[in-house]
C-alpha cells in the first residue's frame, strides 16, 4: 500500500502573486514554495492542506474564499501526483503573529483531515515567521508529528533541520504519556531514546503509548526483519498489566496453524497478562474462533491483552480469505506500522555506529569502520531491516581481516546475504522503458570489480590480472567513474 503524504500549508501572497502573474501568461522569476513542492517528483503527495487567513477590513471572507479556489485549480495544474486531493481553509486571524490562535487553529485543521496513518509534511516557505515556528512546535509533538520542508524552483526541496531539543516540544502532552515513550523508545534502540530523531518513529512511539493505556487488541504491521516483538513488550511493560510485572507470552501462529494445534494452553497461562501472537496471518479457523469467542465473554481483567503482528500489508489482511472478517475486526481495533530501517535514514548512522561498538564488545574486537564502510552501510536499502543489519554488522566483525572494515569488505557482505542474492540472472533483465544498457553494464561491472578487490585484499594490480584490464591505473580509472571506494 503506497504511503499516505499530506502536506500542510499556509499560503502566502508570494504564491498569489505567482499564480497571477503566470495565469496572465507572462514569466515569473521569483520562487513559488507550494508550486515547487507540488511539481517535486520525489514528494507524490495524496493530499495538500492549504490554509489562508483574512482580517476584519483588509479583504472580505467571499474574495478570499474565490482566491484560495483559484490557487486550488493553479495548483492541480502544476502537481505529478494523480488523483490529488486539494483541502482548503480560510480561517479569521486579526492578528499573523498570535501563537495560541494558530496553535488552536492549527490543531483543528489537522485533526479534522490527517488521517492516522499518514505521514505529515509542513511547508516553512510560506506564511509569518510564527506561522511557520508554530508548524514547527506542532511537527514535535506526538500527535502531529512530521517533516519540515522548503522549496523553490531554484534550490529544489530541502528537508528543514532545526538542531536544538526544545524542552517544551512535549507542552501538549502530560508527564505519564512522556514517561511511557521513554519506555517504549528505549527498547528499541537502548540509550539513544534521547537522540533519534525519526519523525515516522516519534510518531510510532506516540501512538504505542497512547495504546498502552487502554486494553485494546493491537495490530503491528512491520516488514521481515522489523523488531516487532519489542514494540509489543514495550507497550506491555507502560500497560497496567505490565506495571503489575506479569510476564508477556508469545506464540508463533505458523505452528498454530493447523486445526488441531490450539492455542488455549497459552491463553491459558497468559491470564491477567498480555499474548503476542506472531504471523497473524497463519493462525487457523479454529483458533480464531476460540480468541473471539474468549474476547467476547471476557472478564477483562483475566483475559490477555491480544497483541498481533504480521509482515503482510493491511489490505493483504483484510483480503485474506482465511481470516474471517469478524476476525479482522477483533484484532485491528489499533493498528500501528512500524518504520522500515530505509525510512529511518535521519537515524541510519547513529544505529549503525551504536550496534557496531555493541557487537564489537560483545566479541571482544577492536575493529572500526571506516567513513567509506559506513557510507555503504547507510546507502544500503536493508529490505531485512533490523535482522538484516545485525547478520551484516556481526559477519563484518567476524570475517574483517585488520583493523579497519572498508568498503569491500562490506560490499561483499552485502552481497553474500541471503536477502540481496537475486534469483533473475543479469542477462535475464527485460528491455523495459526505462531500460538503460550503459547503466546495466556499468552495474555489472560495478559488482565484479568490487569482486575482485574483495577477493585480492584490495591489491589493485591483482585484481586487474583478474579482470583482464590492462593495468592496475586503467582500473583504478574504471574505481573513480563507478564511485566505487578506492
């Protein structure tokens, strides 16, 4: 299921001017931030909030109204995203600068049309300089939390980075919610819950906490590899049921999946506590009609909290035809997603860095990285997240010949994982569209010169032997183009 973007704007007489003097069919020099954004291949939005604001005096309700309707229409025109959908407020501020008014005005717009799941940007090119701060004092907290953005034709679109940790970017939020994120963060990366800085994850964080104080059925969402079980005891740990230390229980339901293997022994024993049941998607008919049958007669102190989780998107779940749809129901009352490890790359390198310095004492090695070894790691795509990253991190440290990790040792790493091997042969690649032979050839090449160094301990004049080139200086000519780490 494609990602849910929405951004949030002001809009500003800057971009009013813009579209006027470009509708009159002449050129326009100065920058318009929401056109930009809107044009921008890489951000489809789903949706686009704008928000204009008039005062008693200046220009009546109606003539705004018809302004903002134009703006709408202008930017349908300029937008890649298909089927877009264009929101509108015009709201009444006597004073631009007023921070509570936008904060409460703020609020509003965005609890009636940001869905939960979605994920938030705002546009800092547009509107007063507290306009803007207060989409940065709403993009901190839990609820509303997303990425700042400023664009213009000239510069493209930047992510906006403010480096201070304000202590009052939690003001909307009591001190037991803030304390039950704490927890939850720290289990998923221990000692970095103060630096990390993942809107998608704050946001995760957010939502856990606020499940963790009901009794709810959760649903996880997280692909292969994802610590999903850590999420669960997280909220297990900030829940009642947690605080009273009883243990959570767990099942894998690809071993409850046939008809005769119930799940009423570990019901049984999580009593009072919380189950988390693994692979959703595998349990029986059998044993779902046990869990709605005990859910629906429960005392709901004795019942477990029922926590599930699966690698298969929510609408592969809903569709599946052997899960009822009373089932489904039960069991999605809550759903959170968590982030895969590509969508966290604020975050990237601080977890690398940390879980590298873990296992290396684990392992009692001295091993470092080196700026290239870390680059690769980071550019990677790791589609086995937090496993993946582990099994790579831990096989570095074990087969790393020196002190230093460079980048062919983890370039062959990469390699030599069961989630990067391909099963279609290079050869096999269909002539598409967007088929680029100089492209294919120089991927091939890539990969067989980062082969050979690997193989000759990056003994350049070996490795060209290897290859057949004619020199080790033609190489290293062939290194440099492909980008590849000297």
């Amino acid at each position: 299921m494609d990602e849910k973007k929405i951004l949030v704007s002001w809009i500003g007489e800057k971009d009013i001017d813009v579209m006027r003097v470009i509708n009159n069919g002449q050129e326009e020099e100065r920058s318009s931030s929401l056109a930009a954004l809107a044009e921008n291949q890489s951000y489809k939005f789903k949706k686009i909030i704008l928000v204009q604001n008039y005062r008693e005096g200046e220009k009546n309700k109606e003539d705004t109204i018809k302004e903002v309707e134009e703006y709408v229409t202008f930017l349908k025109e300029r937008s890649t995203s298909k089927n877009l959908e264009i929101i509108s407020e015009t709201v009444l501020l006597e004073n631009p600068v007023d921070m509570e008014k936008l904060q409460v005005i703020g609020s509003k717009i965005l609890i009636d049309h940001c869905e939960t799941d979605a994920t938030i940007y705002y546009n800092m090119s547009s509107g007063t300089w507290a306009m803007r701060w207060m989409w940065f004092f709403m993009s901190e907290t839990g609820r509303f939390h997303g990425t700042l953005l400023q664009g213009s034709p000239e510069a493209g679109i930047k992510k906006v980075t403010v480096p201070y940790e304000l202590s009052g970017m939690y003001l909307f939020q009591n001190q037991a919610t803030r304390e039950k994120e704490k927890l939850i963060h720290s289990l998923f990366e221990p000692r970095l819950e103060q630096s990390l800085v993942s809107q998608k994850l704050k946001r995760l964080i957010f939502k856990a906490s606020r499940a963790a104080s009901t009794d709810y059925p959760v649903f996880i969402l997280a692909e292969r590899g994802c610590y999903s079980d850590k999420l669960a005891r997280g909220i297990h740990q900030s829940s009642t049921r947690g605080k009273e230390d009883k243990v959570m229980h767990s099942a894998d339901c690809f071993y409850h999946s046939a008809e005769n293997n119930t799940i009423s022994e570990i019901l049984s024993r999580s009593e009072g506590s919380t189950i988390l049941l693994e692979n959703i998607d595998h349990l029986s008919r059998i044993n779902q009609e046990k869990l709605i049958e005990r859910f629906e007669s429960q005392n709901s102190l004795e019942f477990p909290r029922l926590i599930v989780s699966s690698t298969k998107t929510f609408e592969d779940i809903k569709n599946q035809s052997s899960l009822s749809p009373k089932f489904v129901d039960l069991v999605t009352r809550v759903v959170l997603k968590i982030p895969p490890l590509r969508d966290r790359e604020e975050d990237l390198k601080k977890i690398i860095n940390y879980r590298f310095d873990r296992l290396c004492k684990d392992q009692k090695s001295s091993l470092t990285l080196s700026n290239e070894a870390k680059e690769q790691l980071i550019k990677h795509q790791w589609p086995g997240n937090d496993v993946e990253l582990e099994k790579a991190l831990t096989q570095l440290i074990l087969f790393t010949e020196g002190d230093t990790v460079n980048y062919y040792d983890v370039a062959e790493t990469l390699f030599e994982l069961p989630e990067i091997n391909t099963t279609t042969s290079d050869m096999q690649v269909e002539i598409s569209e967007n088929f680029r032979l100089k492209e294919h050839l120089d991927k091939i090449a890539k990969r067989y010169i980062i082969t050979a160094m690997s193989e000759t301990n990056r003994n350049k004049s070996e490795a060209a032997k290897r290859l057949g080139v004619s020199s080790q200086q033609t190489l290293g000519k062939w290194i440099k183009r492909l980008g590849i780490g000297g």
